[in-house]
C-alpha cells in the first residue's frame, strides 16, 4: 500500500531534522549539513547545488519569515526514491512570492534561481508557518528506497 505524505509530514527516509537560528548566518550551517548528507548517501553529484539551494532558502527565510516570537528555523532532509528533498520551515504563514522581471533589482532573485535549479519547487503551510522545499533528482535508475 502506497501512502502520500500529508503537508509537513516526511515522505520516504527522514535523513536529518536540524533546529538553525533564524539568522542570514544559518545559511551556512545549512550548507555544510546538507553537503555532509548528500556525500555521505551517494549523492555528490548534486551536492554543490543542494548547497546553493538550501542557503538560498535558509537567507530568505532568515530575511522574510522573522517571528517576533524568536521562532527557530527546521531544517528536513530527506530521501524519497530517486530524490532528495530539502525543507526549511519558519513560523510564519506568508507564502514567498518568486519575483520575474526585475533584472536591476540588488536581490530577490534567490527563489527565481531555486526555481531554476531545482527539479521541483514549492511550499505548503504548516500548523505554525510554512515549509518551502525543492527536490533534486540524486539517484538515477533507483526504486522507491524505504
């Protein structure tokens, strides 16, 4: 029986679940783990835009989902047959908005150049905030893995 994850449930095989500050300076917290994990599963070919990607997302929410409450950032790897995925959570429920057309901007290309590298972008809402995520294709020609 095959059974979908729901919103802010884990599909597949949960690699990590890491608390980070919600600050810019996380982002590279985030790249070092997420580097770590995907060399350590096999998966080096996609770890150099893994690292890009998840700093993008870790910078974004740093600068746009600040809680006033303090609220942590969560940061979910995981596997779900060929793809990993990689999640980062904040407390607020604000969807990001990916930004086209404003080439002179100094920012606000990150989400644009996610949507870009990733093979899947997207985000839902959560209890308590939202949970932005991409997927890369790691493990060619590889069943479900769970």
């Amino acid at each position: 029986m095959t059974r979908c994850a729901l919103p802010g449930e884990v599909s597949g095989i949960l690699l990590a679940d890491v608390r980070l500050a919600n600050v810019p300076e996380s982002a590279s917290a985030a790249r070092r783990v997420v580097k770590t994990l995907a060399c350590a599963w096999g998966a080096e070919a996609i770890a150099d835009r893994a690292e890009l990607l998840v700093c993008e997302l870790v910078a974004n929410a740093a600068k746009h989902a600040r809680d006033p409450l303090g609220s942590d950032l969560r940061l979910v790897i995981s596997r779900n047959g060929g793809r990993l995925r990689i999640e980062v959570h904040d407390a607020t429920r604000t969807l990001p908005r990916i930004r086209r057309g404003e080439l002179m901007a100094e920012d606000g290309r990150g989400l644009l150049l996610a949507e870009t590298l990733a093979d899947r972008l997207s985000w839902h809402l959560l209890a308590h905030g939202k949970a932005v995520y991409f997927e890369l294709t790691a493990w060619q020609g590889r069943g479900p893995l769970m």
